[in-house]
C-alpha cells in the first residue's frame, strides 16, 4: 500500500487538502497527515513516499491523485528537502512542521536533558542562547526564567500566550497543527527551569484545528507519562486581540475580563492568580527543545547583532510566494520581500510593507535595506514582532491604511486607559475629516497630537503601538493623505 | 461648622521600610511599597489624576498622573510604580503636560455638560491643566443613553461617567459584591450593574461605595440633585448596627444631605452599607411622633401635652405606683439605640431614685449569654479583638452570624481577607456552622472549607465535638493551656470531651453534621495558623446560649488561639450600643463595668457618688419583670428605645404583662407596637440629634454628634433627666462631657476616657485607663482579665422544644440586609424596596409534602401561637428547617416563638421553635384582632379648638 | 396572686440551672446557689424557697438541695 503525507494545516484545508486526502484513501492509499511545510503557494502540497524517499506534488486537487500515483504529474516537485524555498532555510524551531505526523509523540529528550542539566544549567543555557520572546516584546526569555525562578512563592505558573492575532501571522497555529509536542516539551523545560507545577496555554476559538490537535497531543503526552507531575490545561479565548497582552491574557485565565493590567508587578513577580508566572510565546518556547541539545552556543552562533537564532518570518498579503520561512536573523527587507516572497502576486510594484502585525510600521521600498533584526528595524520606527510581514502592491491607499490602524485600535481596544478607550475612536473620527477634506492641516497636526499621547500614554502595546503605523503612512506616503475629492487611490 | 473636606493621597497606605527619594527635587522619605503618586502627595506635590484614589488599589487606567524617571525610559503612571531607593522623580515637563492635556480633552469630549456643583474631578482636572474645550469635540459620545434611576437613593447618569472603573473597583474591592462590571469595549465600555440591569434588580447591595468612589458625579446621591450640595458637615458614628461605622453627615442649611463613610473610621475605614449610609430618612418621616402624649388607659386615644405635663404626669403616676406597691414595682429599660450617657442615666435613675435594680436592656434577648459567658471563662463580657484583627487571621470560623446581611461593613473586610486566598494574597479558609446557607458559604471569590449545616438547637453538641477531635488527636496547644489557664479544670474539661459519646460520629445522628466534615473543621481550626471565632445570636439564642459561648472560649483557649492578633472570641453585637448599654450597667445585677450590685466596695463608690444607697440584690430582668406583671407584682416600666412587644419572645405573654400594668412609659421616635399599651409617650431623639458616645462591638468608644437640634426639642438624656429631676432625684447635667466624666470616675475600664480624649484619638476601646492610655484593641494580650483562663464543662442538652407529630418542623430566625430588627427606622425609609414583607423559607421537599407553591401564603404555627406569611421555596435551609425574619410588625414572627430561654440569662430561644407549615388564604385570628386593637390604641385625640 | 400556687416558670429555671452545674466538677448545689444570688431578684428567691419549703414538687434533687440553701 502506497503511504501518502498530506497536511491537516488549517492553510492546506483552505485550499482542499481534506478532498484530496479522500481521494488518496480510495484510491488505496495509506494517508498519514501532516501539518504543513509552509509553502502556502504550493498547498495542498502532498508528498508520496517511493523508495528513493517521499516525493512531492502540488497544489494537488482530487483530480491530481490518478496522475500523481502513476508518477506522471506535472505538479511534481521532488525532493522537498532539496527544494530552494526549503534548503536556503534554517529550520530549528520548524525542522519537523510538515514532515512528521503531529500527533505521535516524539522521544522528549531535551526534556531529559534538561532535567540532567538542572535548573540553573538548564536557564544559562537558555540565556546564552540570546534567545528573545517571539511574541513580539522581544525580551530575553533566560532573564525572564531566572526571574521567575527566583520570585519568592511556593506555587509558580508558566504560560504559553497562543493567542496569535497578529494579522498576515501564522507560525503559532502551523506549529500546533504541525509539531504540538515541540510546544509540549518546551513548556515543560519551562515549568521545570522556573519550578512551576502546572502550565496553561492560551488559544484562540478561530484556531479550532490547532486546538484539536494540540488537546489530543496533550492528552497523549499525560498518558504516555511524558510530562511527570507537570500538567498542562489548554484555554481558549473568546476573539480579544488585547487578551494577546500578557496581562490582559492573564486576567482572561483567572475568569476575568480581559484587561491590561498596570505593570510593575510584572507577571514573573506577581501573574497568574498572584503567583510568579513565566509567560511565553508558542514560538520561544517551541525553540528550546532545540537550544537544550544543541546548547545555547550553537543557536548564537546564528543571526546578527543582538538578534541572535532564527526567526520564522511569516509572508502574507499581496505577495508571490506567501508563508513560513524560518531563517537567520540578518537578512534585508529586499531579500525577504524581493527574493523569498517573489514580489507582489499581482505583479505590480510592492508599495509597502507592513512589519510586526497590524501595530508595526510601514516601510517603503526606499528603506528596503533594512536588516531584519530587532535593533536595525527599532532605529527605523520598526518592530519584528512575531514575525508577521505583510505586503502591498502601488494600488493600497495609506490613508485608508492609517485609518484601518486606528479602526483596528478602537475595535480591539480593552477599553481600560483612556488614549486608547477615547482617542482610537476619535483618531478614526479625525482622518475621516481629513479624508473629506476638513481642515487637513488641522486634522493632522491633532492626529499627530494624538499620535504622542497613545505612543507615551497608553497603558499596553495595543495603544502605544498604533502610532508606528499611522505615522509611518502619513511620514512615508505623505500624498495619501491630501485630499483627493474622488477618495481614491492612487 | 465647616464643611469636612478628606485629602485624597491617591493610593493606599502600606507599610515597610523607609524609602528615599527625590520629586521635583523635594526630598522625600515614605514606606517601601508606596506609589510614586502618594509619595508626591504626602510631599505635597499634586500630580493630576482621576482613577486613583486611596481606597482603591492603583489601576492606571486614566493616563493624567505619568511622570519621568531619572535613567528610565518611558512615561510610568505614578500610581502603578512604586518608589525606589535614590529614585530621582519628575512630575512636570513639555511632553508630559502635553499628553495631560490632550487626555483631559480625550476625557472632555465625551462627558456630557452638567451644572458645577464643585464635585466633577474631571473639570477640575481640566481647569488646572489649563483646558477649555476638547478640539475632538463632535464624535461618538455616551450623550443621551438613559440615566438609572431605579435605585431609591442614587443615580447612574453614563452621560457623565469616564469609565475609570472607580465604582467597579469599589464594589469588588471595598464592597466585595462584584455586582458592577464594564459591559462592553473600547469605546462603547460602559460601567453596568450585572448583565445589563438596572441597579435595583441587580446584585447591587447599595452600599453607597460606588457612589463615594465616583470622580464625576455620574453617580451621585438623589438627595444631592434635590438639595443641592452640602455646605457643612460633621463627623458622628451610625446608629444602626454594631459594627459603629464612622460617617461624615453632610447638610445644606440644616438639611441632611447625605451621609457618607468617613475614611479615618476606625471600625469601617470609610465604607458604609444600604443602612448606614442611605436608610436616615426615618429621622424626618411624617410618623414620627414630637410632642409628649399621655392617656390613663390603653382603650382611650393618645392626648397630647406639654413637655411639662407629661414629665409631671409621669413623676405623679411613679410615685403613686411606688406607694401602692413599693418600689419593686418598677423598673426600667435601657436602650441599645441610645449613647451611653442616655442609658447610664436611665439604670442611674432607676437605681439611686427607687433603690431598686429592675434595670433591664435589650441585650437581655441577645448577647446576654455572651456577658455570662465570657466574663465566666475569660473575665470580661466582651469580645477580644479589635475588627482590624481579621486581617491577621488564617482560619475564619462563622457560627450562628450572618455577617453579610447583619454586620456588612464588617463582612466586606472579613470577605478581603477570605478572598486574599485565591487571590495567592495569603488569605484565610472558612469554617461556616449554620443551619443555613449565608451567604458567606458560596459568594464570589469565596467558598467555605466546610459548612457544617447543623439541626437548629444542636451548637453545644458541634462545638463538644470540635473539642473532641482537638483533644483526642492531639491538637491542644499545650504551652498555651499550661502557663495561662487553670489546669484542673482543663483537665476535667479534657476529661469531659474525650468521651467517647462526644465524638462526631456519636453525635452526628444529633447534629446532623457528617461526622468526616466536622473532623475536618476541627483540624483545620486547630491547626491552620492564626484561628478566629466570630459569632452572632445563632449562639446565644438558645437555652444553652452561655454554656455554647463557654464551649466556644474553650476551643479558643484549648487551642491558644487569644491574646494575640488574628484569633479570639469574638461576638459580632446586634445593636450600635449594645455594648455600650451592657458596660453602663444595664444588667440588674450589675453596675457600670460589670460589678455585681453586691459587691460592697462598688456600692460604696456608687452611693457616695450618686448619694444614695443601692440596693444589694440584683433586680428583674426583663422576662422576670413580664412574669412578675402577669403575676400582679410588677406596675410600672420606663422603656427607653426598645419596642419589647415585636422584638420579645411569645408575643402573646409579653402583650399580657404590658397589659398588666398601670403605668407604662415609651420613650421614642414612634408609636411603636410596644406603645400599643403605654400610658405615656416621651418623643425621642434620632442619633443625628443628640451627643454622646456609642461602644461597639470591638468595645470601640465613639462620638456621636449632633448634626441638627433634635425635632422633638430635646436630647434623650435632658429628658430621663427631667424626669428623674421631677420624681425627685435631681440631675443636672448640662452635656454629656459631664456624664462621661461621671461614668469614668466609677468604672475602672473607663478611667481614663473623656470626650477630649475621644477628639484626639478619634476613638478608643475599653480598657482605657492608667495602664493602657490610649486603649486596648486586643484583649488578654499577657494573661486573662480573670486571671487564669477557665475552662468549663459544656453538656450538650437539647431543648424541651421539640419536633413532634404536631409540629414536625424548627423554625430559626434571622435578619437581612435592607431592613434593621423590629424594622422601627427601615421601614420608614426607602429600604422597604428591598423587603416589602417577611417570608418564610421552606426546603422544597417540605413545601411539596405540603402542597406549598412559590409566594403562597402559609400559617405558620407553635404551641405559642399562629401567624401568616408568604413561602419562598430554597434550599438554603435544609430539609425541617424553615426560616424567617422578624422586621415587620405585620407578620409578628414572635407570636410564634416560646419562652424557653437560656438557663443562665433568660435569653429567649428565638433560634429553635417546633412549627407547622400549612397553607393558608390569609391572616390568622391574632393577626386580626391585634391588628383591630393596634388601630384603636394608636388614635391620637384630635387637638382642641383654641 | 397565693404563695400556694405553683411557681412553674421558676421551678422549670431553677431545674434548668441546676441540669448545668451538675455537670460542672465540684458541688452542683453551692453553684446553683451562687447563681440564684447572684441573678435572681429577691422575690423570685422568695418564691422559690417558699415552695420547696411547702414541699418544693417538681423541683429536682440539685435544684431543690440549692434552694434549700438560700435560706
């Protein structure tokens, strides 16, 4: 019986990979699923396993599978591992996404390596890594863990914020579709390194596959004993982008409205239920497996500056060659947008890309040099966040774009501190006038106004962010946002 | 007097080491854990705020109050960042004053335009930040949602509101009752009472701390929007419960505006509930009665006259009783409701006038056994802690209390601490014994440990088993028991309760406590750290109410938990002044600080101060002056503030002694049931009218002040004094200062307290004298009052009140939150919105068997007598327990309940009475012709022409 | 009202009291005594006495030994 890998990513079912899994099962097929390689142009990428190794084709429609099992497809793609897309990578934290079934648990040997290490071993490994939060803070996660080690308290936490709502982001949802035990096991590493007894990740309803998966991952791992006396609880949240904030995210846990709370204490002093808490990315956490048995030297030993290890970089948008694309912090903007994405799918001119989610700045072709690592993209007004990079060919209109920042902002806002309560509704307010064509001048000097009050006011990210986008149109694309009585694009 | 304005230092007071820091350049030293905004306060540096508040944890929602920090980067709020050592703090800069500004403009466009009462924080924010108008003005606004009106005392106007969430913080942090939320987000938040209701059918207490909390007046005091804002106000203490909460009354003229919570309190530290703070109104109400009225008999309608003829008519009728009948033939009542001057002057007159000690208070049918138990194992008839105590305990154990319905403002901070444990604070477990469901058992953030749901009457045994398991498993603190109790009669105690027949298993076919859950509770109390008793009249309104207040010290002492803060014994005091009426010497065998009238020394002291002789005996109590009535003996009873005909037992008997005799005097506000069978009617003074002190139940010492003259002309101490003065025994004193200074030099507890001690200190609790000057908040510290503590024997014994084929059920009582006792004063304000009626509560599987629906009415029945009420089906009571509330007059649950009473006190057994549950279509016979006769008897005879 | 009538509310007390003491180690009576001094009113005290000394029916064997030593 010929066994066949097609993916169960929620971007595979998009595009039909459930049909064309159906169509592989009549016709005889052993069909193992797998999450997906990232190739989202490419899905539903299947791959057929030969005696020569697993042989790739796609996208692949039901009506593909004859001409695919008889080897005469033109989607034939060969050897994954050899494809550019996939070779020039540096796949750590997503070497198995895509090419194992993820709901077989793995051998957890870094868990046992880490536990042969100790704690404190086990937490300077880590920090010499350079590894940084993934979520988007980019704070270094063996500071944070020695923090939270050291917090006064008989009962700790660790947290893995999946509450991934970054627009154009991915990575948190392939890796629980493709990998849950890289997730697992680096949460218990975690728990283990801060002395926390139970862990909890919180999810989000719009990811029902990934929730799926990773509730049967954990399942399994509690009954094959993998985690000892940790345990881990899966949350889903209800569809606030602010419960993304750590804070916020932890008031949602303890049944709460989600709601940013004041810092300091920070949550590694007083989080969940008032206890020491450790809260990490998906991301970061999934990446630690890997740091513990190669060691912390080996993954520093990749990247740029103080943006040490790999990123996965998430192309979307209007974009030739979307998806997940692990590498080496480094790379310029070009390169990213240019080389590895393809330009814009439409073939037009890219006119801006957008960094770090809906709240990181616009960058224009002109700044395209950019490398991508924290600092260089800081010193520019830009943020890597979670890694998101969104892409627009010439016909996007910033002003539509500004507005659309702080629309996002009022939507999302938890309502709690006042620029963001207030002043995202009346940032939308005032570009509509400006739009129209009120007193442009005025209109945007308020903005601006406002601008500096979210950005130094604000009491969570949500607020204080949103002026990166905004600004970055109206300093960048500063002809968006005359006014234009047809209201236009260019 | 001036208006009473309290600074607002933003964020709480904490406590720790003495940090140093630089604001603005100023040197500042404050305890480690302060915010940057309450240092600069307490320096005197305004930083521009509007969530912040010092009742409430820092929030950091409102963005006004950012500053910078020397070699920080970024714009922290000064209320979320605490100091630092060296920390170099700016308060003021371009930057800084342009995002104020442009916040207070944010904030101004949308907040509706309202007439300046000088109370909106926001304009005045806005005025000192130099803004005029907001340049966003235009927009999406709150403008036009509808205001709620459904509370009885208070407005929600969201036009006004800017959703700082001060008044949600309120409720879930002062309040404790989460009945507030913010519905919605961004933009559309809006502060709601539950799921989108109204503030009156929600979980909403109307404690008033949402309202006090509120920077901008969208929520605001009706009285407030009638009046207009209060132009003075002075600083007294509640007359409604035992809790002796400190309020600040606000007035315009000489119109009560609002009472509001005053932060200094020492009992309540600035919160209120629905009573103290809203429930005045009675004060004014068109019932009040405020000229004297006599009548020579119960059958005739009230005459009115001068003060004159009715003090004289008064004196005339004593006398004429005196000769008839002796002496002994009258007495008199103290009031709970009153201060201790007015009650010391009563049990003064009574004692040195008629050289009898028929002096009798209503503590007789409440914590009576509390005085005899505790002064018998502890040596004095109080409580042990000071309220700040239950911040310290590990261990909480509630027994026969209902706290949040009869002490809320007590309860709040008791909620805190219980919260604090799943909050990973520290906190304290719960041991609930009820046969009830309170609240407190399941309420949000707070679940008991154990519930111990004993049958009614069945305490002794509980708590003998409790001792059982502490004693048989090893639990006693040994060190404790050994340096400061008698050992022998531990021994013997010890001896008592290891018996086998006291193990929870035996008694568990008695208690109806799953013998495994009372092991449980007995460890845990033992064992859990820091363990405090609070109790209520579910202990001491029982036949054996003092031997289970001894029980309950027993425990205390067995497991050391006295003398230190976080433990102790501690009764939770029915009335503002019970305390205080029971130290004044209102017991007939006691004279002021609890001093039995045969003692010589206390005589001597007595009679030369007052010159005349006291008589050695004790006197009647007030059932025993009942009994003595019917028995002919008794003729004439003073009664100072207490309506004993609705709040004593077996109404029936208590009507037939008042009826008895000849000459029974009211003295207050209105014609209560009581005055149903007066002769003469004395107007009283409401406790906004008068000055003096109440104790409460923490034995706190506190003014009371007077806020307007009183309506009726009088203070109630110038009127006991001009009758005493008429009877001829002279009184002369012209403030009570001077009583207080009378009660100070004959009562070694109280040497040292006079009213300008109380202006310094605020307050102080008793002992306060040579040896502890400034008072003493926790009792016991060193040794016991008594000496060594005593350990008593404590026998279970059930009632003679039994469950048989007639009456299969026991009916308990209780209180709630909205009303007060006897309902004299609630039902005459706006509460009655929260309790139009009392009900019975009957477990469904016992209003099935009877055929009893939701809201039927049904008899309820003893061997005493017969009322009706209406059913709520709960299982709050448990199967054979049924429950009710005896606030109105209407129902008269006491016509139902006996006169079996405490061995040692005469405490009535309110809280076991056998009953029958029936259906019914409407009042019984005694509700019909009491009602008849309370008609006639309250007829007030038409005024002659002039 | 007569000295011969029978004092049940009292006599029903006194019992109650002395159920108490009779469980206390040491002489029941002298406590049931030391409480009837110190809490009862003369007269009720008179009534008792009166009635055990005519009798005393209904009084229990502590009680009755208390009351016995008020005299």
């Amino acid at each position: 019986m010929t066994r066949v890998y097609v993916p169960r990513d929620s971007a595979a079912l998009a595009v039909g990979a459930e049909a064309v899994a159906h169509a592989f099962v009549a016709a005889g097929c052993e069909v193992v699923r797998t999450g997906s390689r990232g190739l989202f142009w490419l899905e539903p990428l299947v791959e057929v396993e030969t005696p020569e190794g697993r042989r790739a084709f796609g996208p692949a429609t039901p009506g593909d599978v004859a001409a695919i099992l008889a080897g005469g497809s033109p989607l034939a793609l060969g050897d994954m591992a050899a494809h550019p897309w996939l070779a020039a990578q540096n796949r750590l934290t997503f070497a198995r996404c895509g090419v194992v079934d993820p709901l077989v648990a793995p051998a957890f040997d870094a868990l046992a390596r880490a536990r042969e290490m100790g704690p404190d071993a086990l937490i300077a490994a880590v920090t010499a890594s350079g590894l940084r939060g993934r979520g988007g803070a980019g704070f270094p996660v063996g500071v944070k863990w020695r923090t939270v080690r050291e917090a006064a308290g008989e009962h700790k936490y660790v947290v893995c914020n999946a509450d991934e709502g970054d627009s154009g982001t991915f990575a948190d949802r392939m890796l629980m579709e493709g990998d849950p035990f890289a997730l697992i096991e680096g949460l218990a590493i975690a728990a283990f390194a801060v002395g926390a007894g139970k862990g909890f990740v919180y999810s989000r309803s719009e990811y029902p596959h990934a929730n799926a998966t990773f509730a049967a991952a954990i399942e399994t791992a509690r009954t094959k004993g993998l985690l000892g006396s940790f345990d881990i609880e899966l949350r889903v949240g209800a569809g606030a982008y602010v419960c993304g904030e750590e804070t916020a995210l932890l008031e949602s846990l303890e049944g709460r409205r989600g709601q940013v709370r004041a810092k300091p204490p920070l949550p590694a002093h007083r989080g969940l239920f008032g206890r020491p808490t450790a809260v990490n990315n998906v991301l970061s956490l999934a990446t630690v497996p890997w740091i513990v048995l190669n060691g912390g030297e080996a993954y520093a030993a990749l990247g740029t500056g103080r943006s040490r290890g790999t990123m996965p970089i998430q192309l979307a948008g209007n974009v030739a060659r979307p998806g997940l694309y692990e590498a080496p912090f480094g790379l310029t903007l070009r390169e990213i947008v240019e080389d590895i994405g393809g330009g814009a799918a439409t073939g037009r001119p890219v006119r801006a890309v957008q960094c770090g989610g809906p709240l990181g700045a616009y960058f224009p072709p002109a700044l395209f040099d950019t490398p991508y690592d924290y600092e260089a993209f800081a010193a520019r007004d830009g943020l890597i966040g979670h890694g998101g990079i969104v892409v627009f060919d010439d016909t996007v209109d910033m002003a539509a774009q500004a507005r659309f920042a702080l629309e996002f902002c009022a939507i999302e806002s938890c309502g709690k501190c006042t620029p963001c309560r207030i002043g995202s509704t009346r940032g939308v307010e005032t570009l509509d006038r400006v739009r129209a064509g009120v007193d442009v001048a005025g209109g945007l000097a308020l903005v601006e106004d406002l601008c500096e009050t979210l950005k130094f006011g604000s009491l969570c990210a949500l607020g204080g962010f949103t002026p990166y986008p905004v600004m970055s149109a109206i300093r960048h694309f500063p002809e968006d946002f005359a006014f234009r009585p047809d209201g236009g694009g260019t | 007097m001036a208006r009473v304005l309290e600074f607002d230092l933003g964020t709480p007071e904490t406590v720790g080491e003495p940090i140093g820091l630089t604001i603005d350049g100023a040197a500042v030293t404050v305890p480690e854990g302060t915010s940057i905004l309450r240092a600069a306060a307490v320096a005197g540096i305004a930083i521009p705020k509007l969530c912040a508040t010092d009742s409430l944890d820092a929030f950091g929602s409102c963005r006004l109050c950012l500053v910078e920090i020397e070699g920080r980067a970024g714009t922290p709020a000064a209320c979320a960042t605490p100091v630092a050592p060296g920390m170099a703090v700016r308060t003021r800069s371009a930057q800084l004053d342009r995002v104020r500004r442009n916040v207070i403009e944010l904030y101004l466009s949308d907040h509706a335009a309202h007439p300046d009462r000088g109370e909106c924080e926001l304009c005045a924010q806005a005025a000192a930040l130099g803004v005029r108008g907001s340049r966003y003005a235009g927009g999406a606004a709150h403008d036009g949602l509808p205001c709620d009106e459904s509370n009885p005392y208070f407005v929600f106007d969201p036009a006004r509101c800017i959703v700082c969430s001060r008044c949600v913080r309120a409720c879930d942090e002062v309040q404790g009752t989460l009945a507030l939320t913010i519905e919605g987000r961004g933009f559309a938040s809006k502060v709601s009472a539950g799921q989108d209701e109204l503030f009156l059918s929600s979980e909403c207490v109307s404690c008033g701390a949402c309202v006090q909390a509120c920077p901008t007046e969208a929520l605001v005091e009706k009285a407030v929007l009638e009046v207009g804002p209060p132009d003075r106000s002075e600083v007294t203490t509640c007359g409604y419960c035992g809790v002796g909460c400190t309020f600040k009354a606000e007035l315009r003229d000489d119109r009560l505006v609002r009472m509001v919570p005053w932060k200094d309190g020492k009992a309540n530290h600035g919160h209120s509930c629905v009573k103290g703070r809203f429930a005045w109104g009675y004060a004014s109400h068109r019932e009040r009665v405020l000229e004297p009225m006599i009548r020579t008999s119960i059958g005739e309608p009230w005459r009115t006259v001068s003060w004159d003829e009715a003090i004289a008519h008064t004196a005339a009728e004593f006398a004429r009783i005196e000769a008839r009948y002796g002496a002994h033939a009258i007495g008199g009542i103290t009031s709970s409701r009153c201060t201790n001057e007015e009650t010391y002057l009563v049990q003064k007159m009574i004692r040195a006038r008629f050289g009898v000690n028929n002096v009798d208070t209503c503590a007789r049918v409440c914590h009576s056994p509390t005085g005899y138990g505790l002064k018998t194992t502890l040596g004095t008839s109080a409580g042990t802690q000071d309220f700040d105590s239950v911040e310290q305990a590990d261990v909480i154990v509630v027994i026969g209390a209902n706290p949040t319905d009869g002490h809320p403002v007590f309860a709040s901070r008791m909620k805190q601490r219980l919260r604090a444990l799943s909050e990973g604070g520290g906190g304290a477990k719960l041991i609930v014994i009820d046969p009830r469901r309170i609240d407190l058992v399941r309420t949000p953030h707070v679940r008991a440990a154990h519930h111990l749901a004993l049958r009614p009457g069945t305490n002794v045994a509980v708590l003998v088993a409790l001792a059982h398991v502490i004693v048989t498993e090893g639990l006693i603190d040994e060190a404790f028991v050994r340096e400061r109790c008698a050992i022998e009669d531990f021994q013997a105690w010890a001896e008592h309760v290891a018996g086998p027949e006291h193990s929870p298993e035996a008694t568990e076919a008695v208690t109806g406590v799953p013998a495994g859950e009372l092991r449980a509770a007995a460890r845990l109390y033992a064992t859990g750290g820091a363990a405090a008793i609070y109790y209520g009249l579910g202990v001491t309104e029982h036949s054996q109410g003092s031997t289970a207040v001894m029980a309950i010290a027993n425990l205390a002492m067995a497991t050391g938990n006295l003398g230190k803060p976080g433990v102790g014994v501690n009764p939770l005091r029915g009335q503002n002044n019970v305390q205080g009426a029971c130290d004044m010497g209102s017991f007939p065998h006691e004279l002021t600080g609890y001093r039995h009238v045969s003692d010589e020394a206390t005589r001597a002291l007595f009679e030369a101060a007052w010159g005349a002789p006291i008589d050695p005996e004790p006197g009647l109590r007030i059932p025993n002056m009942l009994d003595a009535a019917v028995a002919g003996r008794f003729k004439a009873l003073y009664v100072q503030g207490e309506d004993i005909l609705q709040s004593d037992p077996n109404t029936k008997h208590v009507a037939a002694g008042l009826a008895a005799m000849e000459c029974v005097v009211i003295h207050d506000l209105f014609l209560n049931e009581t005055a149903n069978y007066g002769h003469v009617f004395l107007p009283g003074s409401t406790f906004l009218e008068k000055d003096g002190t109440f104790t409460n139940a923490e034995r706190r010492i506190q003014r009371v002040r007077r806020v307007i003259p009183p309506k009726n002309g009088f203070e109630d101490w110038e009127i006991t004094q001009k009758l005493s003065t008429a009877l001829g025994y002279p009184m002369a004193y012209e403030h009570p200062s001077q009583i207080m200074d009378e009660i100070a030099r004959l009562t070694p507890t109280f040497a040292s307290v006079s009213y300008d001690l109380l202006e310094r200190e605020g307050s102080v609790q008793w002992p306060c004298n040579a040896a502890a000057p400034a008072g003493t908040p926790v009792m016991h510290l060193e040794r016991f009052v008594r000496g060594l503590g005593k350990f008593v024997v404590t026998e279970y014994l059930a009632t003679d009140e039994k469950v048989g084929p007639r009456f299969p059920l026991l009916l308990t009582t209780g209180r709630i939150l909205s009303q007060y006792n006897v309902g004299a004063q609630t039902r005459r304000t706006e509460n009655v919105v929260w309790h139009e009626e009392d009900v019975l509560e009957i477990h469904p599987h016992d209003a099935e068997e009877r055929g009893v629906r939701e809201r039927d009415w049904v008899q309820l029945a003893s061997r005493a007598g017969s009322t009706t009420l209406r059913a709520r089906i709960t299982d709050r009571v448990a199967p054979g327990v049924v429950y009710t509330t005896f606030h109105h007059p209407s129902t008269q649950a006491n016509v139902v309940t006996t006169d079996y009473s405490d061995w040692a006190t005469n405490c009535p057994e309110y809280k076991v009475t056998a009953v029958q549950v029936a259906p019914s279509n409407g009042p019984t016979d005694w509700q019909e012709r009491y009602e008849a006769m309370s008609a006639r008897s309250r007829r007030i005879a038409p005024e002659p022409a002039e | 009202m007569s000295a011969a009538a029978r004092p049940d509310r009292l006599i029903y007390m006194a019992n109650q009291i002395a159920r108490f003491f009779d469980d206390q180690p040491g002489d029941a009576a002298a406590g049931v005594a030391q409480h009837l001094k110190s809490f009862w009113d003369p007269q009720m005290r008179a009534e008792i006495v009166a009635w055990r000394a005519a009798g005393g029916e209904g009084l229990d064997p502590v009680a009755r030994e208390a009351v016995g030593r008020l005299v």
